[in-house]
C-alpha cells in the first residue's frame, strides 16, 4: 500500500465522485444487515451524532455535471440555483433509494423549503432540517444547539434501533478530529507546495469522505499525502489565489481544472466546508455533546450561511486566509442565484479592497459547460496579479 | 380592444374611506421617522415578518420598515432606478429585488415617500424570521450606517409544530440581549407593564382584522384579499400594532366591511365597486407592487376576486388563531414570530391554501411566483401540483418581481390569467373535470 502513487488514489475518487449511484455506500450498508445511510446536504452537520450511531452519513452535494436533470427542473423555476432541483433528481430517480435518512441544514431559504418537499415526496423516509443557532452566547445558541442535537440523537435512536452513549459520541469525535487534522495537512502542503497537490486532486480526494465511511478517508488522505511527497512534480509559474463562494452548489471539476490551466494555484477554498468547518480539535473529554456545540459556537469557520456578530470580523477570515498561504488574490466565484454567496460578496469585496487584496469574480453552475470565458477572466487575472507583484 | 390611454389625465383612482384612513396613518408615520432628527426620537430598522412593534414601542423607538420603503418605491416607480444603482455598486442581478431598492435608495440620499430624507437607524434589529436574506440584508445595512444591530433568530417551523426549545430560545435571546441591548440604545428601561398594555390593545386590533379577512367568505366577497388585502395589513404589519390608532382602523374597517356585506357589494377597486364576481381565487406569493394597478386591474376586469391569500399572513398567521396573549408578553413574541407564513414549512403551507380553498370556496389557486424571493418561490411548483391534486381546483402559475420593473411582462401574465380563467370556466361546466 504505501507504494500507491497519487494518480491511483485520485483516480478511485474520480470513480467514487463520477458514481451517481452510491455504490461504495450501498456496499457499506450491504455488507452487515440493519445498517443505515444518513445522507445530508451542504453546508454542515455534525456528523460525529451519525457515526456514534453506527450509521454513514453520505454527503449529498447534488448531482454535478454527471447527471442528466429530467424530471428535476419540473421542480424549479429557472431562476433557482441548480442544486435543489438535480438533487430531487437524484431523489426521484431511485439514486438515493437505500438512504435511510435526510437532513437539509439550515443554509439558506432553498435547501430549507427542499426540507419540506423531502417530506412530501419521500413521506417513508425520515428527513429532517437541522437547525443550528445563529447566536453564539453559550446560555442563548449553545442552549439551542444542545437541545436540537439531543432531539436528533433521540431520532437516531430510534432509527437505529439502539442507544447512543456518551462514549460512542467520544470516540466518533476522535474519529472525525483524526480526519480533520489530515485535511487541515492537506491544506498547508498545498498552500506550501501547490505543485504537489493541485486543487482539482484535493478536490477528489476530500469528496471522498463524502461518501466513505471515515476511518477509510482518513486512511485515504494519509496516502495521498505521503504519496504527494515522494513524486517528483514541475513547478509552475503559476499564481496563488483563493477560491470562495462554492460553498454548497459544487463547481464542475472543470473549473477547477480551468483555473489550473489558466496560471492559478488555488491554495484555499470553501468545498465541502463540512469537513473543514470546525478548525479545531474537538475535545474527546467531559460531555461530548456540549464539546459539539462549543466548537460550533466558538470554533467553526466564517461563510455567507452565517450570520457575523462582530462587524470588525467581517470578511476578516479571507483576509486571513491570504496571509496564511500567501495567496496572491482572491476569486470570487458563485453559483448562479445563490443568495447567501452573492449577497455576502460586495461586503466581502470591499474588505478586500481595504486590505489590498485583488479580486475578481463570477458565477457558474454545478453543470456549466463552457469554461472558455472563465478560463479567460482567470488568466486576466492571473496576469495583472502578476504585474503588480512586479511592479 | 380599446386602447387604454397611457397617462393622458391623471386617472381618479376610488378609494374607499378606510383606505383614505390607512393612507393618513402611513403618511403620519413616515413623517414622524423624517421629524426624528428634529424631535429626538430614535429609530429602529426591522423587517415585517417577526416584527416587534409592540416591544419597540416600550423604547420608545419608531420602526422603520426598510421593506415597506422597497414597496413604496415600487409604487412609486424608483425602484427600478434604485435597483440598477445597487447593481452598478457591485450587487448581483440574480439577488432579492428589496434588498438592492433599499440599498440603491440609501445611496441616492434614502428620500422616503414623503419626499423627505429618512433617518439613520439608532439600531438595527434583525429579526431573523422566515427568510435568509434578511440576515445578509442587515449585515449590508451595518456596513452602512455602523449602528448596533441586534440578531434575533426565530427557528424555522420545519416540522410542523413550535416544540419547547424554540419557545425558550427565542425568550432566552429576548432577555439576555434584545432588550438590554433595546435599553442600551434608547436609555428607556424595560417595563413589563407598559408591554403588556400594548399586546392587549394588539389582540383586539387582530380580532377585527380576522373579522375583515374571514369576511371573504361571503358571497360576493366585499374585500380583495390581496390586492385590497395589502392596504388591510399595513397598519398592524407595521409600525401601529399595539396602538389605539390600529384599533381604531380596524373597527372603522370592520365596520366598512360589514356595511358592504349588508349591501351584497363585491369589493372597492381603483375604478370603483366590483360590479360582479365572477372568479373567486386563492393566491399564494407577494405581488407586484412596480405595475401594482395594472395588475390588479387583469382580475377586476375579469370578475376574478381574491379572497384568501398567503402574502397578507407574512406579518402575522391571526387567521388561524393566533393572539398577542399579554399574559405571556415574551412567549407571545416568540409564538408571534414562529408562526408567519414564511416560517411555516412547505407542508403547512400547502395544507393552509388547501383549507383556504375549501373554506373560501375558491374557484382554485393563482400563484404569483416572485423572480427574486427564495423564501416564497422555491417549491412553489410542487405547492401547485399538490393543491391541485387535493383540491381537484385547477390552479395556475404566473412570474414577475416585487419591485423589479424588468420583471413584470404585462401580456405575459394577462395571456395567463386569460388561460386561467378559461380552465376554471372548463371545470365548471365538467369539460376536462373527469380526471
Ligand atoms: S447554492 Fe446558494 S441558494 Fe442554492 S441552495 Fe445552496 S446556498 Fe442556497
Ligand atoms: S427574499 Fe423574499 S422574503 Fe426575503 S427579503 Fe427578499 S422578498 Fe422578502
């Protein structure tokens, strides 16, 4: 094993990442009767209460590119994000059939009232919208936050057919702390050494935990970065720049791959914010339920789904970010429609603007095909970016 | 068709005496946030849905109702231009329409309707109720204008009930922040009593208005209860909830009504009393308030009355029982902001047009589809298929925007209105009613 080189690991995760069918999950939850698959939607959920139930959560981040949306749209106005309506696709096409549950966190207006559609369509299967606190008081939100997770851990009992305890919840914390370190790992090679691991490879690789259960991620991202170390990759004269704003609807890989081409090494992001959303170790000792929403409230990282108390902060997680890797600029790229991205985004520009930092921005969606004007507006970018430095 | 003259002579529009009422009460309001900065008197920004008029009321704040203003502005016809000016600032065409008219006015000098400059909010309270937007909305207000802004979150209503961890959040953040940060601002201490005064004198404001809005039921109906409906909310979904004023409005309006339905009369409409009913329709989302006559005029013209709609419950579901309870001042707030239309999930808001279909005997559903608006337009089309289905009612679909003017395509939704009104003429007489 410890020969496996990188483009053997990114190509498994190419297979599980183009693989609308949830085989890897399906022969989880095959492989030992009475098991059960919780599949759960951008932008976070505490996926160690899942875990510590014995079950899978599976990540659904809609159907991407891969996915031919035919019954989907009826669903949707035109003027709606893309997400929603592959992920009904998805739904409605038997794709999701040996999930056992859904959860819709609480991101935005869209997935919210997708809760209530879930109900309607798929009335057998148990779905839930999980509501986290936009107020960090521990009294005030963190109350809240623990009394939600302990009706879902009460749900999850039910569906499991036995009681979660205390050490279960511990040993899943552990479990998931394990693979957030490894990511976070993953993070600063690339920000250190960009060549070695390419976003569009990151990518892969950190969307497997999506579907994986996570010991096995975690197995994965440790190959990946030992194998990253010992190959040989060309340095490009690329730039380092920031992506944000792809927080829930995902961008076609090819995008990614055409912000590669274009000169940019993207040295930090906002994919999958759920396996990076606590920054730090959660502790593993006392009531791991409060140890949840402490990190939650204290502990977890700015995006547009939430709500920033302190104005002096805002925006300030970018500007951050830019020091920490050394980014050169930061873009800007949303899905189409999505409210919480493109409403953030001027306030967000201007705190940019105050720190100097260049930006550029655009939309997409999850099945854009033509990346020719991105490709283009990237290498602009890239350019002037350059320029300046020199100047 | 006879040409309609295009601004030839301003047009008389009829209204009838509560709307000339109503139309005072908004004037007197807007003066008194123009008056502020002379008279001393702080201001409060907060949004309809979860508003706490009665709470702000107790500081001795005025509410300043940023999407009112949008409205307004719609009618007005600015919108547009306050719309194109956020865009041009860097706001995206794909976001809520409220928002840029709101923030295109600020940058333009924030002129209210009266033609005065409005006030600076003293504090922001962002009531966090029934709709995402509102969070970014305010968070771009802050930039702005820097001011404390205070976040009170209501939990969305997902599974159908209002469980005791909501209730005791929402009463948790009105104690530890919103009302320190309320005597904070206002230098007014917090008096329970004077709370509940103003909770009672909202429940019998609400009374009267459950009275206009179930008036509907009769036949003819003597109210619209939606295009006529948004003058009938705008009292107690703004800055009057828990005055002496609204429940002199509301008396003064259920008089009205009642001396309509004594007379067998269909409602008021711009050009005068409805002569005959025809369609009697239930309608579910926001209007448009850009081309707001012209578009009410497509259902009068027709004979089509609205007699239940969603969008005149986003401040308040009093209709379905509920009650400022001002023996229970904080639990009432909290019951009051969790149970607006837009806080209730999909399923509670398709069985809400189902009974108002049934109650109301409507001919079917109309679904005015708002481009910009998340929080109302996703889903709208399964709410459709299914009240359909339930209902056996046809229902239809139309698209515009809520200030956008570029949204609203008059031959559009007339040719859909036209094909509505046919199909429920179709099902009347039983051709296509055999599914
Ligand atoms: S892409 Fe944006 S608008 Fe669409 S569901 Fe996700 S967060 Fe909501
Ligand atoms: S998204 Fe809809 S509910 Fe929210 S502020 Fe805009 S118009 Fe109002």
């Amino acid at each position: 094993m410890t020969n496996t080189t990188t483009s053997e690991i990114v190509e498994r995760c190419q297979a599980l990442y183009d693989d609308m069918h949830f085989n890897a999950a399906r022969e989880w939850k095959k492989a030992v009767p009475g098991r059960k698959v919780v599949g759960f939607m951008p932008i976070y959920i505490p996926r160690e209460l899942i875990h510590a139930a014995g079950m899978l959560p599976l990540g659904i981040m809609g159907g991407g590119d891969n996915l031919e949306v035919i019954h989907g749209d009826a669903y949707y106005q035109s003027y709606i994000c893309r997400i929603p309506r592959s992920t009904i696709e998805l739904g409605v096409s038997g794709r999701l059939d040996f999930v056992d549950a859904m959860l819709f966190p609480s991101i935005c207006d869209v997935i919210r009232n997708l809760s209530g559609m879930w109900k309607m369509l798929f009335p057998n299967v148990y779905s839930k919208y999980f509501d986290v606190p936009q107020t960090y008081e521990d009294s005030v939100g963190g109350e809240f936050y623990i009394g939600e997770m302990r009706e879902f851990l009460h749900d999850l009992e039910e569906l499991g057919g036995r009681k979660i305890t205390d050490d279960d919840i511990r040993n899943s914390i552990a479990v998931y702390n394990e693979n957030r370190k490894l990511i976070a790992e993953l993070y600063d090679l690339r920000a250190a050494k960009p060549w070695l691991a390419p976003a569009s490879e990151a990518y892969l690789v950190i969307r497997a935990g999506l579907v994986l259960p996570v010991e096995e991620h975690s197995k994965l991202l440790r190959q990946y970065i030992d194998a990253t170390s010992s190959e040989d990759r060309p340095i490009k004269d690329n730039s380092k720049v920031i992506v944000t704003g792809m927080f829930c609807e995902q961008p076609p890989l090819n995008l990614l791959k055409s912000l590669e081409l274009s000169g940019c090494y993207v040295v930090d992001d906002d994919f999958m914010l759920v396996s990076r959303w606590l920054v730090d170790d959660v502790p593993t000792e006392g009531d791991p339920v409060y140890n949840l929403s402490q990190a939650f409230l204290h502990h977890s990282r700015s995006t547009a789904a939430k709500y920033e108390p302190n104005q002096q902060e805002k925006g300030q997680f970018l500007v951050r970010s830019v020091k920490r890797t050394g980014a050169e600029g930061v873009i800007f790229a949303s899905p189409s429609f999505c409210d919480p991205a493109l409403l953030d985004r001027p306030m967000l520009q201007h705190v940019l603007a105050d720190a100097g930092i260049p930006y550029i921005a655009f939309k997409y969606a999850e099945n854009s095909g033509q990346m020719q004007p991105i490709r283009e507006q990237a290498g602009t970018f890239v350019d002037s970016i350059k320029l300046w430095s020199a100047a | 068709m006879k040409p309609t003259p295009v601004k030839a002579k301003a047009q008389e529009v009829i209204k009838d005496a509560s709307m000339l009422k109503q139309k005072e009460m908004m004037a007197k309001h807007y003066d008194r946030l123009s008056d502020a900065p002379e008279t001393g008197q702080k201001v409060a920004s907060t949004f309809v849905p979860g508003n706490l008029n009665e709470l702000l009321m107790c500081f001795d704040l005025v509410n300043n109702l940023p999407e009112v203003n949008a409205i307004q502005s719609g009618l007005r016809r600015q919108s547009g231009g306050y719309i194109m000016e956020a865009e041009r600032s860097g706001h995206s065409e794909d976001v809520c329409t409220y928002v840029k008219s709101d923030i295109g006015m600020m940058m333009k000098g924030n002129i209210g309707p009266n033609g005065r400059k409005l006030p600076n909010p003293d504090v922001l309270l962002l009531s966090y109720t029934g709709c995402f937007t509102f969070l970014k909305w305010f968070e771009l207000l802050r930039e702005q204008y820097k001011c404390p802004t205070i976040f009170l979150q209501t939990p969305y209503m997902a599974d159908g009930k209002v469980t005791p961890n909501m209730v005791q959040y929402m009463v948790k953040q009105f104690k530890e922040d919103v009302i320190p940060t309320l005597e904070k601002v206002s230098g007014v201490k917090f008096d329970i009593d004077r709370l509940r005064e103003y909770l009672k004198k909202s429940a019998k404001a609400e009374d009267d208005l459950v009275h206009v809005l179930q008036s509907a039921k009769n036949k003819p109906s003597p109210i619209d209860a939606y295009f006529g409906g948004i003058y009938y909310i705008g009292p107690i979904f703004g800055a009057f909830r828990g005055t002496d004023d609204a429940i002199d409005y509301y008396r003064f309006l259920r008089e009205e009504v009642d001396a309509r339905v004594a007379a067998g009369k269909g409602p008021v409409t711009p050009d005068g009393d409805m002569p005959e009913e025809k369609y009697r329709l239930v309608v579910e989302g926001p209007p448009n308030y850009t081309n707001f006559r012209q578009f009410w005029k497509m259902f009068y013209e027709e004979g089509a009355t609205v007699v239940a709609s969603s969008y005149t419950k986003v401040g308040g579901t009093y209709d379905l029982g509920f009650r400022h309870d001002y023996e229970r001042p904080l639990e009432t707030m909290a019951e009051y902001c969790l149970g607006v239309y837009t806080n209730r999930s999909l399923p509670m808001r398709i069985d809400m047009l189902v009974d108002y279909i049934n109650e109301y005997e409507a001919d079917g559903l109309l679904i005015n589809s708002i481009k910009s608006c998340n929080s109302f337009s996703a889903g709208q089309l399964l709410i459709m298929r299914e009240v359909e289905k339930r209902t056996g009612k046809p229902a239809a679909f139309i698209e515009t925007d809520l200030v956008d003017p570029r949204y609203f395509s008059a031959a559009n939704v007339k040719n859909r209105l036209e094909s509505y009104f046919q199909m429920v003429e179709q099902k009347r007489s039983g051709k296509g009613a055999a599914a």
